[in-house]
C-alpha cells in the first residue's frame, strides 16, 4: 500500500507572529493538490516517485509555508535521521541542563533545548532526506533542499522537518521555518519569530507549482538501513568534482601541502599553527592551538609526512619528522603514562584550549588515543615508503596503549578522561575512547604482535552497538559537551 502525504500550510499575511507546529492547517480552499505516484516500491533503491502539483485557487495571490508530511500512526520508540542535524534523538532522553546546547527531540513538553518537532531550512542537512526508524520500520523521504524555476535559476529555499507529537513524522516544506528555535551554536539561539517574507514561497492566482519526491516505506532488521538510502540519496544529489585541464589530485595536493608547510610551520617552535593570518604589509600573525592532535600537531604532521614522501619533499617531510620527535621526546607524562594533550611556547600540559569546557580536567582519550594511531600510521610511512624504522617511536606508543587497555571498563569503554595523577579513567560514556581501540588495533597490524586482538573484538562490538549501529555517535570532539556530532559520525 502506497504511503499518503499530508499537505498543510501556513499563511503569511505580513504580520510577523510566534509561530508553532500545529499553525500549519488543512488546504481545503486555498490549494488544489495533485499527487501523482510515478513508480517504486518504497525500497532504498527504488523509492516511490511522487509528482506533487499545489495550484492556487484561493483567488488572490497566496505567500506562506506548505508543508508536505509523512505520518506514521505507531510510535513506539521512533528514531529520527536527518543527517548533520538529527541522528536518533540526539540524546533527547539524556540531561538537558548543560552549559552547551545542542538539539533534543523529546515527547511531551519539553524545555529548551528539547523540543518535540524540529523544523530547519534545507542546507541544514548533510543529506536533503529525512527518516524515521522505528521498531524494523524505516519511512521517509528526500527532495530538493531549494525550489529553482524551469530555467534552474534558485528561487527559495525549501526545509525538512520532524514531529513526534501526536505520532512520528517527518516532513518537507516549501518555503521554510527553523523552529523552534535556531542554533546558530550552542551559546547563540535563535527564537523563531514566525514567517518573514523571506522564508516564504508565493503563489500567484492558479499559479502552479510541481516538485518531485521520493518516498521509502519498507521493513529493516535495524537501523543500519538508513544508510542504504542515504548512499541512493547521494546518488541523486552528488555533483562530481570538475576536471580542469592541467590540474589533478597530485598538483592540489603539492599547493595545499606546499602551503602549509611554507606559511603553517614554526621552525623554532618545531610545529604548526593552527591559524595563519597574512596582512596587507606582508607580515604574518598566528593562532597556534598548540595540540598533541586533533587542531593541529599530529593530525597535520602525518599528513604532512605522507604527502612529503610522495612528492620526493624533503622540507615537508622533514618537518613532520621534526615535530613527530619532538612528540616523543618531550610529551610524555611521567605521572600517568600519557603524553600531554597540549604544547604552548614550548610547554606540555593537559591545559589546551578545550580544558575549561570540560567537567573532568585530565588526558583527554580523544587525542591521545589519535596521537598513538598517528604515530604508528607515520612509523609504517617510513618503513614502507622510506625504509627507514623509527623503532623510538614503537617504543613511546606500546607502554600507552597499555595504560589505555587496563582502563576499559567492563563493557571494554575506553575512558573519556584519564587521569593526570596516575593514569586510571576518570569518565566514560563516550565515543572518543574509540580512537584507542583504532590505536591499539593498528599497533597489532604494523606489529604482528595481536596480544590485544580478543580484548579489542569485545570493545569493538561495544563501540558499534552503543554509539554506530544507531549513529548517535556522543562525545568526540571535546568542545561539544558529548552532543551528538557529525565528526564522531565520520
């Protein structure tokens, strides 16, 4: 049975109101509604086609949002995938009173930052689709994230949107509304103030507009699904970069690795900045973000030695070498058997930029756990590429990954936060730790030495029932205070 779209929408009448989910009415009257279903069985790949014609027969020109909403009846535990916006509920069911807010879908009425429908203009999403799994049920729907005229010319911004009021739903609109609020960041929120003209779509008198759609209803053992018709959805969507004659990947590479390591790096700091500003006089000012990893520090260096090798550079490639030795040499915490987190003129400590956002101070296993993975990832560059082996560096990674293994707890986690003092996890309940896991994974492959390889399988099964299969991947990026986030997705 083919699924049914619900068209409502809202009227602009030029004054600007406060606006809700439940403003958006039945058409009867204002619009004459076709839906056309050209084909397609609801599957990931062969999605039901919908040709939907809105005519105005109001009489008078209309302005306003029309929303088109698939509605689901059933709700027993609905998960919502709008991707770079919603993955499940974002932890909706977790605490809400947290210094930094970040989108919940909750039932019920729920306080800011928790709401229980979410509407956003359509370049708020990764992917233009919208989903809903529930209990081995997936339904959604994908389409445009603007409307153009019939010569391709943009005319509006079109938006998706999500409900568990009354029922799941998920929902496209022309025209749009970020509501009901808009996060441009955590500590900037925007209240919706209703519609402006702006975010609107007009229509003249019996002036039509068509838009095409496709539709998924179709049975999943589980989430996981999603991804099938997020990978079609690319399909649809995804432009391939231009080719342009005399120019591949091998020059951008040589133009953005020559850039950096002519204007990023800082001979006498022996590592990179994070930030290169270049004025009118010429002159340069910087904003280092000194890091183990993750704003700069290893996760440019090892890039920065790949791309040296292959380019037969050896400035570029003896930077990278440069900082790598200095990682091991001067990083290490004695106390805990961690390297430090954080460089500044020189000196290492756990005190980087993201310290104060935290709500336990100590090594951070997001960058310790990818500084140990960037490190082996360098040593097998230059064993197989250069044939040289930096048998130092095995040496500062193996007594590490064995602090990280005798911190898991029982459900083989990794800690968020170890401690500075001597080691042991101070907070778990996060995805980050799985840097640690890819750390120690890659330790037996360059190795051969699998000491860790049946304690690894346990935590990796961990790590994909809690935080992938569902992706609500929380916790990686250290300043967003374990919200969901695209980076932890990646």
């Amino acid at each position: 049975m083919k699924p049914e779209l619900r068209c409502l929408a809202k009227t602009y009448d030029g004054e600007v109101k406060r606006a809700d989910y439940e403003d958006y009415k039945k058409t009867d009257g204002i619009f004459d509604i076709r839906q056309i279903c050209t084909g397609g069985d609801g599957t990931p790949k062969n999605p039901y086609g919908f040709d939907i014609t809105v005519t105005n027969i109001s009489g008078r020109e209309w302005s306003g949002v029309v929303r088109f909403e698939l509605f689901c009846d059933e709700n027993v535990n609905p998960r919502v995938y709008m991707p770079g916006f919603m993955y499940g509920t974002n932890r909706g069911e977790s605490p809400i009173d947290v210094p930094r807010k970040y989108p919940r879908i909750r039932s019920g009425s729920p306080s800011l930052p928790a709401s229980d429908y979410w509407m956003v203009r359509g370049d708020r999403l990764a992917t233009p689709a919208a989903l809903i799994y529930d209990s081995g049920h997936i339904f959604g729907l994908d389409a445009k994230p603007y409307y153009d005229t019939a010569g391709g010319a943009l005319q509006g911004y079109a938006g998706y949107c999500c409900s568990v009021r009354d029922g799941a739903a998920v929902g496209y609109t022309l025209g749009y509304e970020n509501s009901p609020w808009l996060f441009v960041q955590s500590t900037t929120i925007i209240e919706n103030d209703g519609l402006t003209r702006e975010n609107c779509i007009s229509l003249a008198k019996k002036e039509s507009f068509t838009i095409h759609m496709n539709v998924y209803d179709f049975e999943a053992e589980d989430e996981t699904a999603i991804h099938e018709v997020f990978r079609h959805v690319y399909t649809i969507y995804h432009e391939p970069p231009r080719k342009v004659a005399g120019f591949d990947y091998k020059t951008a590479m040589k133009d953005i690795a020559g850039a950096i390591s002519e204007y990023a790096w800082l001979a006498d700091e022996e590592c990179y900045s994070g930030f290169v500003w270049e004025h009118e006089d010429g002159t340069f000012t910087y904003n280092k973000l000194g890091s183990l990893s993750w704003t700069n520090g290893l996760s440019v260096a090892v890039p920065m030695l790949a791309a040296g090798i292959r380019t037969s550079n050896d400035t570029m490639r003896g930077q990278a070498v440069r900082f790598i030795e200095k990682v091991v040499s001067e990083s290490m915490n004695e106390k805990s058997g961690l390297p430090f987190d954080a460089v500044n003129d020189g000196v290492w400590s756990i005190h980087g930029w993201w310290f104060n956002n935290m709500h336990t101070g100590g090594h951070s296993a997001y960058l310790a756990g990818q500084a140990m993975y960037y490190i082996l990832k360098a040593y097998y560059y230059e064993k197989k590429l250069n044939g040289i082996s930096h048998n130092n560096w095995l040496d500062f990674v193996q007594p590490v990954l064995r602090v990280f293994d005798c911190n898991k707890n029982s459900a083989g986690e990794y800690p968020f936060v170890f401690s500075a003092e001597d080691g042991s996890g101070l907070e778990y309940d996060s995805m980050s730790g799985a840097w640690c896991l890819a750390a120690a994974a890659y330790y037996c492959y360059v190795t051969g030495d699998r000491t860790y390889i049946e304690s690894l399988k346990s935590s990796e099964a961990h790590y994909y029932i809690k935080y992938v299969k569902i992706s609500e991947c929380y916790g990686a990026p250290l300043d967003t205070d374990k919200a969901v986030d695209s980076e932890g997705i990646l």
